[in-house]
C-alpha cells in the first residue's frame, strides 16, 4: 500500500523535478500530502513525502540527514522545507504583492480570486504576514477601481462578510462595465457619424476650388454680332444728351 500511495504522489508530479522552488508549489504539497498519504502513519509520513522528492538538491539534503528528519512532525518538516527552497522574505514579498496589487480595469471576481489565493499560500504555510477575511476585505476595498469605489459610497453593499461582500460587487462591477460597452458603442458611432460628414464637406470644398473664381468687378464681354444687335436695339434715352439740344430752332431763325 504505501508503494501504491507513493507513485500515486509522484504521478501528480507536485515533487517532480524540475522542481519549481515557489511558495504556491509548497503550499500545494502541504495541501495535498495528508489527504495522498492519508493512510501512513504519522511516524512514517515524513519519509514518504521526502522520498518522493526527486530533485537531486532535496534528495541529498534528505539523505544527509535521514535519521532526523524522519523524526520530525510533517509540519516542522515543510518549515525547515520552506527555508531550504523558498527566499528568506518570501512571505513578506507576497504580502507586498497582495498591497500593491490594483484592480485597474480587470474583472473584480477574477482580480478577487487572484488575491484570495496568493494569502492561501500564506494561510498554509501559517505565516505572520496571512491576512484574515475582515483584512482582506478592506485591502480589496481600498484597491477596487475608482468606478466601483463611487457607486460602493453612494450605495454601500448590504453586508461585510467577505464573500457575500465579493459577490454583490460582482454584480456592480459587471453592471458599470456594460454601461462602459453602451457607452463606447455610442460614442465611436457618433465617431463614425462625424467623419462621414467631415469627408462630405472636404468634397464639397474641393469642388469650389477646382471651379474657376468669377470677378465680380469684370466687364462682361460679348460676341461681335450681339453687340450689333444690342446697339441697334438702344432707345432714344440711350443717346448722348449731346444730340437732345435744348436750343428753340425757331428762335434761332427768326429774322
């Protein structure tokens, strides 16, 4: 059976080399080891999982120092684990992650779960840096996108606890985001809108300008036999005031 059990481990190749030193790896193998060795024994358990180690690293050390690191308890056995493979500040690091991360314009439930399981990873490994439900509640609150932040302060949700909580600012985050897309929608249509009317009127204009320009201020010319016609169609108002003397004929010849 423990043969059995210990291939079934191996198969997940949570252990497996190459070994992926990071504090999720770890996290998962301190997850999953009490459920894969469920039926070992707390005195043999250590060997079995440390014997599953294949990464020649881990195995030498293991060997170095067989006899008393089969004695330990599973949990001291990862804690000495966790300071052989991981980077001295790795729990504080992954704190720092969890504080600066921004949900920006990510879908808040994913975001949610993204942070919900970097702090898993410091649960199980029971570090000091862990956040509870009521911390992690208020770091995601003060990290949400300043959309939601609005509507939270003009409408705060119906409850604190973290995951109802997490679930009705679902539904915010996935209303205001289709506002955005009707909005988006109208506004690049209203784009579209604007730059068929800017193509009509460069149309318009550049037919004005190819047209020749017409001086308002220029005598019209006339072809030669319209001007005959037009001077033989003139009236006696036409004719200078010269040829309508104003001298009395008959005066003029009278003795």
């Amino acid at each position: 059976m423990p043969i059995n059990v210990r291939a079934t481990w191996v198969e997940k190749k949570t252990w497996s080399g190459p070994w992926q030193r990071s504090p999720a790896t770890l996290a998962t193998g301190m997850q999953q080891v009490p459920q894969a060795f469920s039926t070992i024994t707390a005195k043999n358990v250590v060997s079995f999982v440390a014997e599953a180690m294949l990464e020649l690293r881990l195995t030498q050390w293991y060997q170095a120092g067989q006899l008393r690191i089969d004695k330990l308890p599973l949990d001291e056995y990862f804690a000495e684990l966790q300071q052989l493979v991981l980077d001295k500040n790795w729990a504080h690091d992954l704190q720092e992650e969890i504080l600066n991360n921004r949900q920006e314009h990510r879908n808040f439930y994913d975001w949610k779960i993204e942070q919900q399981n970097k702090n898993a990873i410091l649960v199980i490994a029971k570090s000091s840096f862990k956040f509870t439900d009521a911390k992690l509640k208020s770091q995601l609150e003060a990290s949400l996108h300043e959309d939601i932040k609005k509507d939270l302060a003009h409408s705060p949700a119906g409850t604190s606890e973290l995951e109802a909580w997490s679930l009705e600012v679902k539904e915010r985050d996935e209303q205001l985001k289709e506002e955005e897309q009707i909005m988006m929608k109208l506004i690049n249509l209203n784009n579209v809108h604007r730059t068929a009317n800017a193509a009509a009127c460069r149309t318009t204009l550049a037919s004005h300008l190819s047209s020749p320009p017409v001086n308002q201020y220029q005598t019209p010319t006339y072809p030669a036999s319209q001007t005959a016609r037009r001077n033989c169609s003139m009236s006696t108002k036409d004719v200078p005031a010269a040829a309508h003397s104003t001298w009395d004929t008959k005066r003029l010849l009278a003795p």
